[in-house]
C-alpha cells in the first residue's frame, strides 16, 4: 500500500508542475505558506519578503558579476601593463650599462696606452712624475688622479698629495694579483681614500719592460661620489621617486642616491629584499619585490663586463600603476552604480509577476485560520495557480509521510544488517556485490568501499570451488534457488591475506526491479572448530603423562593390523606394567606414585622408533605397538632394551628408587588375530613374565 502511495504521487506530482506552472512557483508555495496552524499576516517584513529577497539577490549578481569582470580586465591590464614598464627600464638599464662599459672600456685603454709610454724617470723621481702627467693632459681630465707602485705594489709617485690614491701594501693585495697575473688593466674593489677620506676605485694597468716583464704598476683613481661616469646612470630614474644604482657582485655600494650608503656592503643589512639577492646569485631582468621600507617595487639588474659591477634600477608600483589604480576605484562605483540600478527595476518586475502569488498566500492564511475554507483556492482564480493550490499541500504532505516512511524503513535495515554479529553480504546475480556490513570486513579484511561492484568469487570463494559457484550463480540468475537456499551448510571462505576462513553460510534471495539477488550471513566457526579440534585431541591423549590413552591405542592398533595385513609385514604388541607399583602408592603416597607414572611414560618414549605408539590404557598398565618388526628376536631385542632402561634409579619425593617392568609380547605374522586377540595374547604374556620373577619380558607362543 505504501509503495503504491508513493508511486502516485511520482507520477501526479509531476504532471501538476510541468502541466500548470514551473517549479519556481512551487518553491515559492513553500516559502510564503505556513505549515503550522496559527493566523497569518497578509504582508510580511521586508527581509523575509521574497520580493525582496530576490531584488536582494539579482543586485548581488549583478554587483558581483560587474566588479568580477572588471576587477579581472583591470589585473589583466595591470599584468600586461607591469610587464611593458619591467622591459621597458630593464632596456634603459641595459642602455645605461653598455655606456658604463664603453667608458670603462676606454679609460683602460687609455691607461694601457699610458703604460707603454711610462719612462723610467717618472717612477725615479715625483718631478719625472709630474713632467709625465703634464705631457697627457687627457689623462689628467679622465682620472682623479694618477699614481705609480713598484711591481711590489708600494706607491712610488703620485699626481698629487691630497688626491685619492690606492694604499696598495695596507689593502686589496689580492687586487694587485690579479693585476699582476692578468696582465691588463683591472677594476679595484671600491674602497675609502686613506689621504681624502673619499669613497674611489682605481684602474691599475700593468707597466711591462722590454721582455715583457711587469715593473711598475700605473694606476688611475675615480671618486666615486663626483664621478661624471656614474652620474650618466644616476640620471636614469623613473618616475618621481625611482633611481638607480650600482653595487658589485659581492654586494658593495658603488653608487646611490642615498651618499650614507657609498662602501656599505648590502649583504650585511639585516634582511636585504628578495630582488637584491637574486641578483647577487646572477639574476639579471626586472622582478618584483619588497624594499627596505615596505614598498613594492619593479627591480631591473644588468651586469657589467668591464667590472665586477651590477647595475640595478627602481620603481615603486604605487606611482607605476597610480593611474590603474584611479580605474579599479571608478570601476567599481560605476559597478555599484549599475548594480543599484539593476536591483530597483528588478524589484519593479518581481512586484508585477508575485501578485497572484501573493493573493494566492493571503487565501491560504485564511483557510488555516479557518476563516475561509479550502474550496477558494479553486475558485478565487481560474488558472493554473488555482489548479495548483488545491492538490499541492496534499500531495505534498502524502508524499512526504511516504518518503519519510521509506527512509525510516531503510534505515531500520540498515542499522540491523550493520550491527549483526555475522557477516552480511549481498550480491546481484552476475555476482557483483552490492552490500558488504561491518561484520563482513572484519571477518575477510576488505573495506566495504574497496568491494562494492565487483565480483564476490574473486574476493572469497576459494579457488577450487569457483567453477561450482559461478554455475550456482547462473541457475540463480535463472530463477533456480538450488538445494543450498535457506540452508545452513559449511564452507570455507577465502581472507584477503590469503588464508581460508571456515564459515557457516545460510543464502537468502530477494527480488527487486525484476532481477535476483543473492543473500548470505556468514558466520565465523575458526574458534568453533579449533575449540571442537581441542576436545577431541583430549579425548585421545593421557592427561596424567601425556601420551596416548585407551581410545587413541585402540583406533591406532586397528590401522596397524590392517597395514600389516596389507603391506603383509609382521607387527608385535608390547603389553607393560610398573612392578610392585601399588607398594610405591601406598608407602609414598598418589603423588609421588603419579611421578613414577610420568617418568616411566617418558622412558618408554625415548627408547622407541618414532614409527612406534606408546600408549597408558589403564593404571600403571601401558602398551608398545611395535610395527615392521622383522622376526621375534627383534621384539626381544626391543624388550630387553626397554627393560634395561627402566631399571635406571627413578628419583621419587627427593630419593632415588629401583623400579622395574615387567612386558608381554605378541607377534601378529599372517595371523587372523583380531586386534582384541592380539591384546589378549600380549596380556597373558606379561603374566608369564612376572611369574618368571618380573624385571623381564616373555614372548607369547
């Protein structure tokens, strides 16, 4: 009946919102109708009206929308826009580098064509000196000052006394080298002038004799700080608040606006900005990073190939992109402004379109307030929405209770199967499973999420019994149930690690959408059979000695018979008992008379083939099932052996004890002998041994 319910109502429900109005109209039902009973305003407040709600909602489109598009058109402009500014000073930078390299490049060659006129009085005397200088005056204008050092590096002469100079022995040795070893004019780390105190550099140009060998050093100085070389890059800047500057590759200030920061060495601030390392490692281009002061900037580096020199440029992105930043603000005003414009005809629209619908709530705050009764719904308009209201909370309502009815349902079964102690599983009939519970993974090790869908012969049916599964699966899948239908029956069930798992099965069948599907619980028997295992291995064992008893002696000597009659080969029965045990019980009491028995157990044990069973069936009564044995001086080789280890001293409560055996023997040699005859046999023996005088053995005629 209930899913007959609930199938009417899959099937009208529909044809009443597709027929006569669209689904929006249904949620709007629901949103402005009561579901309880109590008297209901004709108007509400404005954050609960759906007109307002749905204005609410287009403005907040429409704002988002628009700041979206317009935020993502002005960050792809500010990306291609920082783009062009990053090649565009990285290209003056690389401008400004080459002419830095072009001057440097000539005041070395004006330095070298110096040193091959240098004459041996400038570095005798300070007059030579000066009389060599005046004869350059080009020289003299391109450098600070000019100065001589023997091959050593000890300043000979110089241009001048208040000049920067190098203090070649005190500083740079391994500057003056390289000069040395390089053989061409080379750039000076920048240093501080010891005579002005003046940050400099100096060009040192080898000056070579006749056979080439170095003699003196000539050297022509730069200030760093009035140097009109470096001003040509100072006055690249861009922008308001952009420069430029030079350090060299290991970090030393060579020039900078700022005059404090000439000689300091950038790697030892604290923190220096991502861009300047990566130029310090070899990077050259523009980049973006942080400066000292919290600016972001674009960076440009270019290294130099006349000196250890990098060239680097800066520009804040606040005065960059200040005009995209005026756009990205009047965009979104205008974006607002649209946004506000779209929202007040939006409202107008949804006005018109819910009146009926707000004519139609008013009608239902008077049915449940039973001023009005449900016939008005029907006739207050003859359209669809008059349709609609008669059928829609009851339908509604009935389809609900079905629904919860159903999901009530299957959540009963669910948590039943999930929580059974034996494992569930289900499976359709080409053998893909389709429910596996907890008690299920715990029982074969596979996760339920890791079997759904596929095939449950290949997860835990041994492969040996896989044929007959899968022919058991077709009849199945052809409506024959099979014997083993509502049977319990068991089986083995394979482990994902491997092993088999011995289980009780009891199969189920349901029918769904015209198709079979195979029900099983399975039930875990590993401890049932170990415990089933355990009880019948005490029921054959001795408890006292631990070896076998009457009902193991009994089912082993049967088999034996039958082997030997079989195989045809003799076999001999050993019927034993303790000599005089019954003095030791009585004088040393049960417990020590148990020690005996142990002891005696374990000497017959260790004096045996490993073919042989030693058995206590009774007492102190044992006996030796001797199969193989070849003739009947065997058996008494046997005997005697066994005989000579028991008379060994048995320590009993703390001292030691003579005790004796004292055996039957019976030969079973193509005889008829039952086994019980042949006991029999070996029993009347034993008597004969002890009538002997015990300590022996006695064979049986």
């Amino acid at each position: 009946m209930l899913s007959a319910e609930v199938a009417r109502l899959r099937t009208v429900l529909p044809q009443y919102i597709n027929t006569y109005w669209s689904k929006s109209v249904c949620y709007a039902i629901l949103a402005t109708a009561p579901h309880k009973k109590r008297t209901m305003a004709v108007s509400v407040s404005l954050p609960r009206s759906l007109k307002f709600r749905m204005t609410l909602v287009v403005i907040l489109l429409v704002l988002v929308a628009t700041m979206i598009v317009t935020w993502v058109a002005l960050l792809l402009a500010e990306r291609d826009m920082k783009a062009v500014i990053g090649d565009q000073q990285f290209a003056l930078l690389s401008s400004s580098a080459a002419q830095l390299d072009a001057q440097l490049n000539a005041k070395k060659l004006l330095l070298a064509s110096l040193a091959e006129a240098v004459p041996q009085s400038a570095g005798a005397s300070a007059a030579g000196m000066l009389e060599f200088v005046r004869q350059h005056p080009i020289a003299r204008r391109e450098f600070r000052n000019l100065a001589l050092y023997n091959r050593q590096g000890d300043l000979l002469h110089t241009q001048g006394d208040a000049i920067a100079t190098l203090d070649a022995p005190a500083r740079l040795r391994a500057y003056l080298d390289q000069v040395r070893a390089g053989g061409k004019a080379v750039v000076s780390p920048p240093f501080k002038s010891f005579l002005t105190g003046a940050a400099a550099v100096v060009i040192m140009q080898p000056v070579t004799d006749a056979d080439g060998r170095t003699t003196m050093l000539l050297g022509g100085s730069l200030d760093l700080a009035d140097s009109s070389m470096l001003e040509q890059v100072a006055g690249q800047r861009s922008g308001k608040t952009g420069y430029s500057f030079i350090f060299t590759k290991d970090g030393v200030v060579v020039q900078h606006p700022d005059r404090s920061l000439l000689l300091g060495n950038l790697t030892e601030r604290a923190n220096p900005n991502l861009a300047t390392r990566r130029a310090l490692a070899g990077f050259e281009g523009w980049t973006e990073a942080v400066g000292k002061d919290g600016t972001l900037s674009i960076y440009s580096y270019k290294r130099l190939q006349g000196a250890d020199w990098i060239v680097g440029a800066r520009y804040p992105v606040a005065e960059a992109f200040a005009p995209m930043i005026a756009m990205r603000h009047q965009g979104m005003i205008a974006a607002a402004v649209f946004a506000a414009v779209a929202g007040f005809m939006t409202w107008l629209a949804i006005c018109a379109m819910l009146r009926p619908l707000n004519l139609l709530r008013q009608h239902i705050g008077e049915i449940r307030n039973g001023s009005a009764e449900i016939a008005v719904l029907q006739r207050s308009r003859p359209d669809e929405i008059g349709e609609l209201s008669g059928a829609f909370h009851q339908l509604m309502a009935e389809r609900e209770a079905a629904q919860q009815a159903i999901r009530d349902s299957e959540a009963l079964i669910s948590s039943i199967l999930e929580r059974a102690p034996d494992a569930f599983v289900s499976c359709a009939a080409d053998g893909a499973i389709t429910n596996w519970n907890a008690a299920a993974e715990r029982t074969f090790g596979w996760r339920r999420a890791d079997v759904l869908g596929r095939d449950i012969a290949e997860l835990i049916v041994p492969p040996a019994m896989r044929g007959a599964h899968q022919a058991g699966m077709r009849a199945f899948g052809e409506g024959n149930m099979g014997r083993l239908m509502n049977a319990r029956v068991r089986i083995s069930a394979v482990h994902r690690d491997g092993h088999e798992v011995p289980v009780e099965l009891s199969l189920g069948s349901i029918r769904h959408a015209g198709e079979y599907y195979a029900t099983a619980f399975l039930h875990d028997i590993t401890e049932r059979l170990a415990f089933e295992a355990q009880l019948t291995q005490l029921a054959r064992i001795d408890p006292l000695t631990g070896i076998a008893n009457r009902l193991c002696f009994e089912e082993t000597l049967q088999q034996a018979v039958l082997r030997a009659r079989r195989n045809r080969v003799p076999l001999a029965l050993a019927y034993l008992d303790i000599d005089r045990f019954k003095a030791i019980n009585d004088s040393l009491g049960h417990a020590a008379g148990d020690q005996v028995l142990c002891e005696f157990a374990a000497r017959l044990g260790a004096n045996v083939r490993a073919a042989d069973t030693v058995a206590r069936i009774a007492g102190d009564e044992f006996v030796i099932i001797f199969e193989q044995v070849g003739q009947a001086d065997e058996a008494a080789r046997l005997a005697d052996k066994i005989v000579a280890a028991i008379r060994a001293p048995f320590t009993v409560a703390g001292s030691p004890r003579q005790v004796t055996t004292s055996i039957g023997i019976a030969l079973l040699d193509g005889d008829d002998l039952t086994p019980a005859a042949l006991v029999a046999r070996a029993d009347a023996a034993l008597y004969q041994a002890k009538h002997q005088g015990r300590d022996g053995y006695a064979l049986a005629p």
